[in-house]
C-alpha cells in the first residue's frame, strides 16, 4: 500500500508543476490586480498553488482554469478582508474601492475568453450566417439596426438569426460532448 500512496505523491508534484508552469502568469496577474502590491501578490500566487496542491485530490478535473482562478480569486479576498481590518479607510479611499470592485479579474477573464469562443464560432458560420451572428451576437445589434446596415428585410434578417442559432447550438452541443 506504501507503493502506491508515493505513486500518488508523485503524480501530485508532477501536477503542481504542471499547474504552475501553466497557470503562473495568470495566477500572479489576477493577484496583482487585486491587491496593487506586487510582493503580496507574489506570496498569494504561492499560496494558491500551496492550496491547489493540498486540495488536488478532491478535485474533479474539470474546469482547471476556472478552478485554479477561483482559488487565486479567494486567497486576495481573504488578504483583503485581514488587510482591511487592519487598517480603517478614509471616507474617500472606501468609496473609490468600492467603484473599483465591480467585477473581479476571474470575471474579467472568463468573460473575455467566452467572448472570444463566441466570436470564433460565429466566424466558422458559413455565409450569411457568420456575419449576421457576429452582428446580433457578438456586436450586440438589434435586428432593425443589422437590417438597415445590410440593406435587408427585417424578416429575413430575423429568420437568418434563427438559422444562426440553431447551427451555434450545434456547434456548442459538439463541444460539450466533446469535453464531457
């Protein structure tokens, strides 16, 4: 049994590693950017790769971006949470910290990337298709907007955006098999 548990061990340093060399830069971005202090977002880089390590074996495997950025996200929150009772904050630094939460990075990030999904899938459309998706999808134009910049019907722009998305359903229905 022995054997086996240092079998384990060594998968585990050998995912560590593939993590960090994976994921470093990320790790150590979103860290940075919600802190504003480089050395604390060095030691919170380490940290979530420390806490990433410890938890591996409770994690599905599913999603290790996500999983890993959430962790990061965590790790700030908790240093920001002992850092701010630490200290009290002016009227004025309070407020402009407030604005500034708005979204975390990990938000930032996964948005962007689904963004960029979303605009490649709608790229491999074939025509009219693509651009009309991209249009109503990516671009966010209503369908009397594409429909004047395209010099088309309302209805058939309509119809063509219901084409669109049957064939992005196919394609995102694809992917999931695929991951899954």
């Amino acid at each position: 049994m022995r054997a086996g548990g240092e079998a384990d061990e060594i998968n585990r340093d050998e995912k560590l590693e593939e993590l960090i060399d994976r994921y470093q830069s990320l790790v150590f971005s979103i860290c940075y950017k919600m802190t504003g202090d480089y050395f604390a977002a060095e030691d919170l880089a380490q940290e979530t790769f420390l806490s990433a390590y410890e938890k591996y074996s409770s994690f599905d495997g599913r999603h290790e971006k996500a999983w890993i950025c959430r962790i990061a996200t965590n790790k700030c929150l908790d240093y920001l949470k002992a850092a701010g009772r630490r200290s009290v904050p002016t009227e004025d630094e309070w407020f402009s910290w407030q604005e500034d939460t708005k979204e975390s990075p990990e938000e930032n990030y996964l948005e962007q990337e689904v963004r960029e999904e979303l605009y490649q899938a709608c790229k491999e459309l074939k025509p009219p298709y693509d651009e009309i998706a991209l249009d109503y999808y990516y671009y966010e134009m209503d369908v009397g907007e594409i429909a004047e910049k395209r010099e088309r019907n309302v209805k058939t722009v309509q119809t063509q955006i219901y084409r669109a998305r049957g064939m992005l359903r196919k394609k995102y229905g694809k992917k999931e098999e695929r991951s899954a």
